[in-house]
C-alpha cells in the first residue's frame, strides 16, 4: 500500500540512484525523477533559465567530450 501513495509521503517512496549520484549532487546538478530513477537535468550556472543551461551543455558537448550515465 504504501508504494501506492509514496508520490505524496517522500520517506515511503522507492527510489534507485545511479552509482555517480553523490557527484552528480556535488557538482550541482538539479535532479528529476524518471521512474523510480533520480537522474540529473542540468547542471545550472546561477541565474540561468534550464533553455539556456541545455543550450551550453550541448554546446560543451558538441566543441569537447561528454559523458552519459545510464
């Protein structure tokens, strides 16, 4: 029963991290929940919007490396 409900109650919500969580946390990525997953979004820069945080991630990406955690 109480995985039913556990969207409305955080402590009885089943949750699976990825090795890299902690990290991902450290290094200040705002997280999302897919499933059962908490997965990074973005990781921000103080004051920008998540178009412009995707923008210049992919951008990074695109000019140099990056790395996908799955």
């Amino acid at each position: 029963i109480g995985s039913l409900a556990a969207e409305r109650f955080g402590d009885l919500k089943p949750e699976r991290l990825t090795p890299m969580h902690d990290w991902h946390i450290e290094n200040g990525a705002t997280m999302y929940s897919a499933g059962l997953w908490y997965r990074p979004m973005i990781y921000g820069l103080a004051g920008e919007t998540v178009e412009q945080a995707y923008v210049r991630e992919a951008k990074a990406t695109r000019e140099s490396a990056g790395i996908v955690d799955v």
